[in-house]
C-alpha cells in the first residue's frame, strides 16, 4: 500500500475518452481485467482456503513472488490490516506469522517482512 491520488471523472468524458484513445482504453480495460481476475481469486481463496493458507498467498502476493529475484521484502505493515485483507482476526494473523517465522518461512521482528519463497509449500498444502 501507498499514498496514491483518485481523480474524479465524469462517465459522459469517460466514455468519451475511452471512444477516442485506444492506448488509454487497450490499458484501462487491461486493469480492470486483471482486478476482475483478482476478485475472482480471492473469493475462491475465500471460500476453499484455510485463514493460514490466504494469509500465506497473500504475503506471496505482497512480496511479488514470481516478478522479482532479489528478496522478498513487504515494508511494515500491521496485523490488523493483514487480518482485513485475508477475513480472520488480528489474533490468528499474529499466530500464523509466529508459525511461519518459527519454521522459516518468514524473517520479521515488528518491521519488515522478508518472505522465504518456501512459504509456497503452505498455500500448496492441502
């Protein structure tokens, strides 16, 4: 997460816009795609996987498993938000990533979050 800034557009300039330039249409209907494949996922995720197994995919997901070869770092972020994003409670996260950092899948003492890519074997556990 980051400051960011929402701009408010109108939908008749929206469509407008979307009509006129396809570069901007080709990469606005990309995102919204992709946000839609997202979504998907994450209710599947909901629906199927244990708390400790969305809390595992979804420090993958922070940490960009896959796009990037140097370590895994997610900067400081709070149970609680981590509790918000996965759908359980600040106590179970706090037990989940006591878990994880005992078996060495994940390095952290209360800052940054280095993710061991072996905590892939969680979200692949049945």
């Amino acid at each position: 997460m980051s400051a960011c800034t929402i701009l408010v557009i109108e939908k008749a300039k929206m469509l407008d816009v979307l009509h006129t330039r396809t570069a901007f249409a080709e990469r606005f209907l990309a995102h919204m795609l992709a946000r839609n494949i997202r979504v998907e996922e994450d209710l599947v995720d909901l629906l199927f996987n244990s708390s400790e197994q969305r809390l595992a995919r979804r420090l993958l997901l922070l940490a960009r498993y896959g796009k990037q070869d140097h370590p895994l770092l997610i900067p400081t972020i709070s149970q609680e938000t981590l509790a918000e994003m996965i759908g359980t409670t600040r106590s179970r996260v706090n037990v989940f990533m006591n878990r994880f950092r005992d078996l060495g899948f994940i390095e952290y003492s209360g800052g940054d979050i280095k993710v061991n890519s072996s905590l892939l074997t969680v979200v692949l556990h049945d």
